[in-house]
C-alpha cells in the first residue's frame, strides 16, 4: 500500500527522508548494521518536468530546498535508483537531485542526441528549471563524463566534482588492447526484447562483493525496458569516444572545480590505464581507490563512500547559501554557452 502522498508534498526534505530510510541488520557478509531505502517509496518520490529543449528529464529530489545542492548522475543503462545504496549515508544536510538521464528510466527517450554535451546540457536546463545556480557534481562511469562535462563548459555553476569509476581514455600512444570483458561486442549484439535474466545482464550488472538482491534486480528490469537503439546510440555517442579519450584530453583543462577521484581497485572497465590520464589531467585532484571493490564501489561499501564524499563536499559549506547570481564571476557568466557547446540534434 502507498504511503500518504499530501505530506511529502508539503514537507518534501524531511518526510522523504523519513520514509525512505528503514534499519536492518545484514547478513554474514557485513556483522554491522547497515541502512536500506525501501525502493518502493524511493520510486515513487520520483518527479518528470519538461525541458525547454524539449525533453522531458525525470528526477527524485531529496532533502530540504534549502540545504546544499547535490546532483548525483548515474551510469549506462542505470537511473537515479543507482544511488539508492549511498544515499542513506550521505549528510542530510544536502538537497540531492538524483537524475535519470535521457533515454533513461523515466526520461524522455529521443530517435537522436546522447553526446556528453547532450546530457551534460540537459542537468544544466534542469538546475534552471529547479532554480538552482551552483550545485556539487557526482556522477559514476557515463554519469562521471556527464558531471565533468557539466564543470568544463557551466564552471560558475560548479562548486565541486567527484568523478566515480572515470576516465581520461587511454594514453595516445597506447596501442589498442581487447578488454577482458568486450561489452562492446555483446550490446551490439542484442536483441529486442531484451531478457533481464539473460547472461549477458548477469554479467553486466556482476559486482565483486555482495549487493542487494532486489535492488539488482529492478535494476536490470529497467535497463531490459530501454530500447535497444538508446543503448547503441549511448554506445556509439558517449560510450565510445569517452573510451577514446581525445576528446574528453582536449577539454579536461577546463575542469577547475576542486576534483575527488574515486575507483575500485578491482574495476574491470576502469583499470590502471584508463585512471592515469585522467589523473595527470587533473594533477589538484583528490584521488581515492577502494581495494578490492569494483566498477560500482558505491554499491559494495556506501558507507566508505559516502564519508569520503561527505568530507570532500562539506568543506567550505557555509559559503555554498550565497551560492546564487552574487557567487558567480561577471567573466564566467559572460562566457556561459545558453546551447549546448556541441550537440547532434540536427542528425
């Protein structure tokens, strides 16, 4: 049975988060007590809201209007239920905006347009649409390229970034290597209707240390309900040259924001030599590897994560209330493109 829907319009913060969260005791796999969202509730706190590009983005706000702003992108072919696992931890002082990008989970998903640009364009007409001017920047894998993305081309609209499971592409004098697990291959060749419970979602969706069941489940259910030509489309527009690199190399001096870099060691897409471009690009950055996690540390250890991201962001939080037109450079907002810097939206 749905819980009440009138108070959560009324007091969205923290009746959201009172409903959310619920205590458990895990199993033999952690002896201490861990946090859990009910996923039931977290769907259907979720908002749509149309964008003035014509897209329609779909996102689950929480915590209070007036604390910080925090916008949390998720990865290919995931939503903003990825963040579930971490959200508990983090500090209840934020405003979190959990995003669905496009062509994901309950967002639009157009015949064309799933650049970086695109994506990145899109969390910025969001924030305008939300009144929101300057916001703290989380994204995993695709999301991560979307947040960076974000900060190169809206800087007066960054305050800090924190790139999870990311990348700068490989070194350009690396020689072309095949993956141990070549994704690539195997989305090309997919078919509608795609079955969650297939081995290929098995194995996409397979993390090193133990995760919750449901939660992997609905996961894929909703990564088999996007269109396959989303999937390719992704691949070949985003995933692709984000494994490239000389694109994402070309504009990575843009990124000024104070920068937290975050991997598992054991992440089988983002290895060794994807991390160390992006860690010479961004020579300031904070760098944090989890040993023995994987491709989705958040997921295998979010209380870890979430207190090294809580510490990276709360520094200097007080001065994020004056984060509106008065905390933006007359340079910076001078500069600030009003489309998006590159887009295949004539295609």
């Amino acid at each position: 049975m749905r819980r009440p829907r009138p108070p959560c319009r009324r007091y969205p913060g923290r009746f959201a988060w009172l409903l959310l969260l619920t205590w458990t005791v895990a199993g033999s796999a952690t002896p201490a007590a861990t946090t859990k969202i009910d996923l039931d509730t977290f769907d259907s706190l979720k908002k749509t809201v149309a964008l003035p590009n014509g897209e329609r983005l779909a996102y689950v706000p929480i915590g209070g209007p007036a604390g910080a702003p925090v916008v949390l992108i998720h990865g290919y072919t995931d939503n903003a239920r990825d963040w579930v696992p971490l959200v508990p931890y983090l500090s209840p002082h934020f405003h979190l905006i959990l995003v669905d990008l496009r062509g994901h989970g309950r967002s639009a998903k157009p015949e064309c347009c799933y650049t970086r640009f695109d994506f990145a364009y899109d969390v910025k007409l969001l924030l305008d649409a939300l009144g929101i001017t300057r916001a703290d920047l989380v994204g995993h894998s695709l999301g991560s390229i979307v947040a960076q993305t974000f900060a190169e081309f809206w800087p007066e609209r960054t305050r800090r970034v924190v790139l999870i499971s990311s990348t700068a592409g490989p070194r350009p004098d690396a020689p072309p290597r095949k993956p141990s697990f070549d994704y690539a291959a195997q989305i090309r060749q997919l078919k509608e209707p795609l079955d969650p419970g297939s081995p290929f979602m098995l194995e996409w969706w397979a993390s090193p240390t133990p995760v919750d069941a449901d939660f992997m489940r609905r996961q894929r259910q909703d990564s088999a309900a996007i269109p396959v030509r989303v999937w390719l489309a992704v691949l070949d527009q985003s995933i692709d040259p984000m494994l490239d690199g000389r694109d994402l190399q070309n504009t990575l001096t843009r990124l000024t924001a104070p920068t937290l870099l975050v991997w598992g060691s054991k992440d089988p897409i983002m290895d060794e030599e994807a991390r160390v471009t992006l860690r010479a690009g961004l020579p300031q950055a904070q760098v944090k590897i989890f040993d023995g996690l994987g491709h989705n540390p958040f997921w295998e250890d979010p209380r870890a994560c979430a207190d090294l991201i809580n510490g990276f962001l709360t520094p200097t939080r007080a001065t994020t209330a004056a984060a509106g037109p008065a905390a933006r450079s007359a340079s910076a907002a001078a500069s600030r493109p009003d489309s998006p810097p590159r887009s295949q939206s004539n295609r």
